[in-house]
C-alpha cells in the first residue's frame, strides 16, 4: 500500500494515536497519522485495533484481521505503525514500578514538526524566559556543563548530569535549588525525562513525550507523567504539566521553518545544546526526511 | 515582475505601526521581517528569526536599546543586530560574531520603506511634501499585487475638503507596477492621494495610501473612515476577481546560513593586533579634571556590535597603540564614547590623544573585544571603579540598569570634579555611590565596609590603578569572596617582567614545535612561524593572546589570571608569560 509518507525510518516506528484511558471501550476515534486517516478502538479487554478509516466500517470487530494494521498498548496510549515496525518499543521500567502514579497529562495539538518539539523538551536555557517563577527564573539563567552521548547498544541518545535552578525546587523548601534532570531519546519523535522527585530524593520522577506526527509540520503531542505522588489529586498533577506546556505551544509555533534544519550551519548552536547537536546528528545519521529539512548533501 | 521587484524599495509598515517599544511583524515578497523602532529613533528591520533557533523575533521585547528573544533570552543590539549576551552563557561574551540579518530601512511620507537587494532611492512623489501628510490605514488584500493596481487605477474617492459629497472627478496622474497617484477634485476642494501596493507575497498585497493634506480631529476620522469603507470594498471586488483564478504558489525565502565559524563553536576567534574601523571624532570634551571625552563615530556603514566590558586599541597618529573600553550602554551602538586620562608619565599615548587629537581627526580602531565579560545572572554586582576605572563599569552598570538587575557603582575619586561622563553617571540613579577625597588608608576602611556580606550569587567587578585593585581584591578574598566571583581588569601589567628563560613550546594543533629563546616572547616566536595569535595590550593586562596549556608549568607574568585561575594551570597569556619547565604544549 502506498503511503503518504516517504520515510523508511518514519513510517517503520510505533507511533502513539490516543490515551487508553480517555478511550471508552469500542467506541470508535478517529485520527491522522502521517497524513493518513485511522480509526482505533481498544475493546473492554484494553486490547487496541487500529485500521485505515474507511466508511463501510464503524466497529472495529468489523475490520477483517488482514485490514488492521500493527497495534500495541504500551504505557497508557494506543500505538501503531504504517510500516513494519520493531517487535518491541523502547523500555521505560519505571512504569512497572507498582507506587507510581501514572496518567496521561494531556494531548496537545501543536503547530510544528515532531523534531522541533523534541528539542523543545530536552532544553533547559528557557527555563527562565519561558516558564518564569516555575522551572526557572532570571537571573539564574546559566546552563550548566552536562554530558550527552549516543549509546550504539540502545540506540538512543542519553544526556547526564543535567541540572538547572528552580525556584520552588519542591513543596517542602520554600527557597529555590539545583534540580537534577536526565533525559533520554530512545525513539526519534519520542522523549523520556528523569527530574529529582520532591518527595523521595533517592528517586525520580518520569515525564515523557510522545510525538504523534499528523503531518511535517504538526504534531499532537501525547505526555505520560509517571510520578510519585500520593496527595495531589489527578487533576492537579495534570494541570500543572498542561501549564507548562501551554508555555511552550506558543514559542514551538513560532519557530521558523516549522521543520528542524539538519544542517549544521541553519542555526546558531551553542554549548548548552549539546543535547540538540547530538539528536540532529542522530537523525542525520539515520537518515530521518520527515519532519525536518535534511542537509544538503 | 516579483523577481524585478526585489531590487525596489517597497512599503512594509506606516510609521505609526511603530509605536513606543513596539515589534511589529512585516512582510515583504514572503520574507518575515521583526520592525522595530529603539529609543534613539533608529528603525530596525530584521530577518523575523533568532539566529539560535529560528524563533520569530516579532514576539521578542523591544527595551528600548536592545530586542530580547522569547525563547531563551538572547540579546541583540538596535542598529547593528548584533547578539551582545547569551544568558544561558553567563560568564562568556558571545566571542563570536553573532549577527542577525538586517535589511535597509527608509522614512519617507509617513511609511516605513525597505528592499531585499535595493537598487536606487525610495521614489520621490512629486507633490507629497514631507510632514503635511495623511497616511491611511493599511489595507490587507488576499491577491497578487498587479490585480490591486489595476483595480486602484479607477479607485473614486472624495477630496478631504468635501468628504461628505459624491461624485468628485478622479485624475490618474501616474500609474506604476506598485503605485498608482490620483488627484480627486470636488469644486474648489482637491486632494492627490498616492495608492502604493507592497507585495507582501505572491498572492497577498496591503494597500498603503497617503494623502498629500493632512487633518486633526474628526476630520481626519471622516477622511479615515471614508477611504477604510472605499477600500475595503475596492479589495472585496479584486478578491472577487482572483477567486476563480489559481492561487499562484507562495513565494520561499532563503535563509542566509550561518558561518561555518559559528556553526562549530570554536574555542577562541582569532584576530591578530588589527585595525580594521576607521572612525572620526565626532566629538572631544572634557568629561572630567584631567579626562578627555571621545565620540569616535564609524567613517562608513555602522560599528560593530560590542558588550559592556569590551575595549577597543586606538591606532593614534604618533604610531603608539592603546586600549580604551567602552563605556556606551546597551543599544547605543551610532558612536562610540571613549575617556582618556593624562598620565603624568605619560610616553606618548594620553599625551597625543589629549594633545594632538582633535575633533574631525580620523582614527584606526580594532573591532571591539571583551576579555572582562559581565555575567547577568548575579543576585547583586558590586561595582569598585577607581578613577578612570569607571570606564568599563560604566557600561556595565548601563546593562544592568536596562535590566533592572540589582547593582552598586561605588565610584572613588579626589572630588567631584574628577568624576567622568556626569551627563551618563545622572542617568544610573541611586546605584551610583560616589567616595571622594579618601586617602589609601580611608578607601581600604570604605571597601572593608561595603565589600561585607558576601552572599553565594554576588559578583564583584573591580577596575582601578594597580594599588587599589590590589587592596581591594586582597579585602575582598579576606572578607570570604571567592576568586570566582571576584573580576577585575587592570590599566597595564607593573610587574617587571623577567624573559631571562629560554625553553621550548609544542604547539599540539599546529604540529609545531619552537624554540623560545630569552629576550623573546612566546608570541613573538609564533608569529615569526607565520602563526596568527590575537592580541591587544601585549603586556599581560587585556587577556587578548590567552592560549589553552596542556603540558608543562608556567612562570605566569601577567596581571590578567586571577590566583585560581594561575593555580590551574591551564591558561597562559603568551605576550609576557613563559615557562618554568623545560617545554610548553599549548592548544593552538
């Protein structure tokens, strides 16, 4: 079957459609995927089906098996692919982890390729200039020496020693600190981070995105919290993620091109995004087209 | 017809889009542009990007001098576009030559003008006398900019002074590719109204017209309403007319890339001892008892962006070279302003400036360097100037000022008479703490006093003649300052220098390997092998030639490295320093 997308690499990734939990059982969603139409349900059993949308079918036991396409469940979200994708996705044991709180903060459409959306979240410098008096404040503005590589066995690009001043570091100090942050990019539109939890400073909170590409140019953008938390009520954990997050939209959208530039000299890098130098290496070198504009040869 | 339209000059705003502190967000021919107006009055208009990561500056903050990105709070200068400040970077000046895309802009009959490629002058509009003119409100028309002016062509409109009748006699006085002028009569009243077209892309126009009277009041709100009503509906009908037709496809622009250069992030930019600027003196005064003023304003095109701290070398007539900072604030980027003290002992450099310089002379200046950077992330900086020391933290108590950053200038000098630049200190408010008339013995108490209560997160910055620098630095590390928060940057190096040793240099990049003989200095030597090494005061002050050590120990001769940084070892300015070791390898 022709696809619309012409990326190998692309089109054979898993790909997050929708929340599990804001899914009732056999009702039918629809969405965009690559610029293709499906429609998914996931059935009582929370098993999902997913299936290039077509009119004479509205339920998803009426989909013949050979018509489906791939379809997992994996950390809360439906996952599918328009290619042939790996047998397993990208580990996060974490989840496994029985005291954790595990919600999908929010599904955003945004304007703007996956790629630059990834960068987004594994930058710091804004910090203070975008969620002023929450993950940062001026005049604290530096970024600090970290360290990033790409790990050949994983496939992923893993950034360490990460650390950034927040104002209200926790619930229980009322003055401002050092907040350690690991990130990981185990999956080209896909992002999971690791910031020193509140209330057990021996652990760490797991925040992640994962980029459901509509077209080039928009995503939505699905984001699983998995944190330790025991007093909070869903919708306060939820609200605060869609705040931060409501701060961004608006710089993402006005990124220009809406595509990232894979060629080095596009933009003007500096030391605190080593973490961005590394992911637009590792597109290169993977070949990735979609979603951004490949150097020139 | 879009390709020839490249090189004219075009309409992109009207000049009351700009107003106070504004961005406003242009187009021309697909191109984005960020307009904004500083507090001089210069108008900038810019490529609508943040070099670092292509977030559109229309959103930035204009503060007046600078324009500030929303994403990560980069700095870049009114007229030069130049990125004067990356917080994210604290303690480094952008060292290299960040730059944005600037594009010409023009004044003229109530509209701000501008061109990719300008081939000539903004049109001169007979009959649009400068100053007594209406500009209407833009009219934005979803077509190509052909379809507008042949539609304006047989526009019908009422003169100002007979607004309210009907049926004036239009004349087309002259009809162009983007402009069409009209006269409309109505008995005795007359008005030319002159209709320009701006492309703003291949099927989006806006309709910039100005009337050659202007009116007050309601007048002018009648004569507004009148041509908004009749322009809207003459855009209505051209719409109508493309609707059918196929959109032409948008127009793309190129973005400049940046330079290699600045797309690897090297360690150091080189730049040997050049002057590149000429400049001429637009203006010497006396800034103070003892201290000339120097307005030195670029020869041709515009100076180079500078940072608060930096310094530039002045080529003077006799030959001898000098350094002098900076002391404009941030924005102020048409001239640059320079103090100059008459030492006493002076061999020749103050003396000619102060004796043979005058106003008109013409100067070579090197491009401006910055080795004593300000960091803009401290809770509190304490600035400690002593006598013409104020020049570099004057700049940047400016800066910080602009930022609203909590700061201290503690001035000391003999009296009152001795304090320079009066008309810029006024402007700093209560930061300004002047101590005058102190002896050694007085100042040390004084800054004993205020240099007490060092928080983690201050910053001190300290520039003055050596023996209170000294003194106050030694106050400061006994009063718990760590050397890390403690900056400073000296007139000259007083430490006589012993170049008795001889020794070797590998240089590890090069893959050369020199012999240092005594007399000689390891700069000297590099350059004899054709190897370019920046360089500014080479006498161990400005920090210009600094090299990276790797191997061996160094006999550090220089007033430029503080204590910590001379126990690292990994620094080493090779204009006055050498070796204690047999062998030197430097990353160069």
């Amino acid at each position: 079957m022709m696809t619309k997308c012409a990326d190998p690499v692309i089109l054979n990734l898993w790909h997050p459609v929708g929340a599990i939990a804001e899914a009732a059982p056999g009702a039918v969603q629809e969405t965009v995927l690559l610029e293709e139409r499906l429609s998914f349900a996931v059935d009582a059993d929370g098993e999902p089906v997913v299936w290039r949308s077509r009119p004479d079918v509205q339920r998803a036991d009426h989909i013949p098996p050979a018509d489906r396409l791939p379809a997992i469940s994996a950390y809360g979200y439906v996952w599918t692919s328009l290619g042939s994708p790996p047998a397993e996705l990208f580990p996060i044991p974490e989840y496994q982890e029985p005291d954790r709180r595990k919600l999908n903060a929010a599904t955003f459409g945004v304007n703007v390729s996956a790629p630059r959306a990834i960068e987004n979240f594994l930058d710091m410098g804004h910090f203070p200039y975008v969620h002023t008096d929450i993950l940062g404040v001026e005049p604290h503005t530096e970024v600090k020496e970290y360290d990033v590589e790409i790990s050949v066995d994983r496939d992923e690009i893993l950034a360490t020693r990460c650390r950034f001043f927040q104002p209200m570091a926790s619930t229980a100090s009322d003055g401002g600190a050092d907040v350690d942050y690991v990130y990981r990019v185990p999956h080209p539109y896909c992002s999971v981070l690791y910031k020193s939890s509140p209330v057990d400073e021996t652990r760490r909170d797991v925040i992640a995105v994962f980029l459901q590409p509509v077209d080039q140019e928009h995503v939505r953008a699905h984001m699983l919290l998995c944190v330790l938390d025991e007093d909070n009520e869903d919708k306060v954990i939820k609200r605060f993620q869609q705040t931060i997050f409501g701060q961004d939209k608006p710089i993402l959208e006005n990124q220009v091109p809406k595509r990232l530039p894979l060629d080095p000299r596009a933009e003007t890098p500096i030391r605190a995004d080593k973490s961005a130098i590394a992911y637009r290496r590792w597109l290169s070198q993977k070949g990735v087209t979609y979603g951004v504009i490949p150097a020139a040869a | 017809m879009l390709e020839e339209a490249r090189s004219r000059w075009h309409p992109i705003a009207a000049a009351h889009d700009l107003p106070f502190r504004h961005v406003f967000h242009g187009q021309l021919l697909g191109r984005e542009f960020a307009v904004w107006r500083a507090d001089d009055g210069y108008v900038n208009i810019w490529e609508n990007r943040c070099l670092h990561r292509g977030v559109r500056l229309s959103i930035g903050i204009n503060d007046g001098r600078e324009l500030k990105c929303q994403y990560h709070g980069w700095r870049y200068s009114n007229r030069t576009a130049g990125c004067t400040y990356i917080p994210a970077h604290p303690a480094d000046a952008p060292a290299r030559t960040i730059t944005n895309r600037t594009f010409p802009a023009v004044e003229r009959y109530g509209l701000v003008w501008s061109s990719e490629e300008p081939r000539g002058e903004v049109p001169e509009i007979a009959g649009l006398a400068e100053g007594k003119l209406l500009a209407l409100r833009g009219i934005a028309v979803n077509a190509p900019a052909d379809k507008v002016v042949e539609r304006l062509r047989a526009y019908r409109f009422q003169p100002n002074g007979a607004i309210d009748g009907e049926g004036a006699d239009i004349l087309v006085e002259a009809a162009q590719d983007f402009a069409v002028a009209l006269r409309s009569r109505a008995s005795s009243a007359e008005t030319q109204g002159v209709f320009f077209v701006q492309p703003v892309d291949s099927n989006r126009s806006v309709i910039r017209g100005v009337l050659d009277q202007e009116a007050e009041g309601a007048a002018r709100i009648a004569i507004l309403r009148h041509h908004n009503e009749r322009l809207s509906k003459l855009r209505d009908e051209v719409e109508r007319d493309v609707a059918n037709a196929p959109a032409p496809a948008p127009l793309e622009p190129v973005y400049e890339r940046v330079s290699a250069e600045l797309a690897e992030m090297p360690e150091v930019t080189t730049h040997g001892r050049k002057a590149a600027l000429r400049v001429s003196v637009a203006r010497k005064w006396q800034a103070a008892d003892g201290i000339a003023g120097f307005e030195l304003r670029p020869i041709k095109g515009i100076l180079p962006t500078f940072q608060p701290g930096a310094h530039i070398d002045v080529h003077m007539p006799n030959g001898e070279i000098r350094q002098y900072s900076i002391t404009n604030g941030p924005g102020e980027t048409d001239s640059f302003t320079i103090g100059v003290k008459l030492e006493r002992d002076s061999k020749g450099g103050s003396k000619c400036m102060h004796e043979t310089v005058r106003e008109g002379d013409v100067l070579a200046i090197s491009e401006p360097r910055n080795n004593f950077p300000l960091r803009r992330d401290a809770i509190k900086t304490l600035f400690v100037a002593g006598g013409i020391g104020i020049t570099p933290l004057l700049a940047m108590a400016q800066a910080l000022k602009n930022q609203e950053l909590a700061h201290e200038l503690h001035y000391f000098a003999q009296g009152e008479e001795h304090l320079a630049f009066a008309d810029r200190l006024k402007h700093l408010g209560d930061a300004l703490k002047p101590h005058l008339g102190l002896s050694p013995d007085a100042t040390g108490a004084e800054l004993r006093q205020l240099l007490a209560g060092y928080r983690n997160g201050m910053h001190l910055y300290i520039c003055g003649p050596g023996p209170m620098l000294e003194a106050a630095r030694k106050i400061a590390a006994e009063q718990g300052w760590p050397d890390s928060a403690v900056h400073f940057e000296y007139f000259k190096n007083t430490n006589k220098i012993d170049d008795s040793s001889s020794f070797e240099v590998a240089l590890a990049r090069s893959c050369v390997t020199l012999q240092v003989p005594a007399g000689k200095t390891i700069m000297q030597v590099m350059r004899e092998s054709g190897i370019d090494v920046p360089s500014s005061c080479e006498q161990g002050a400005c920090g210009t030639c600094v090299a990276t050590l790797i191997e061996g120990e160094p006999d550090h001769q220089d007033v430029y490295l503080n204590d910590a940084e001379r126990k690292a070892g990994t620094k080493i300015m090779t204009c006055v320093s050498r070796a204690k070791s047999a062998r030197l390898v430097l990353d160069i």
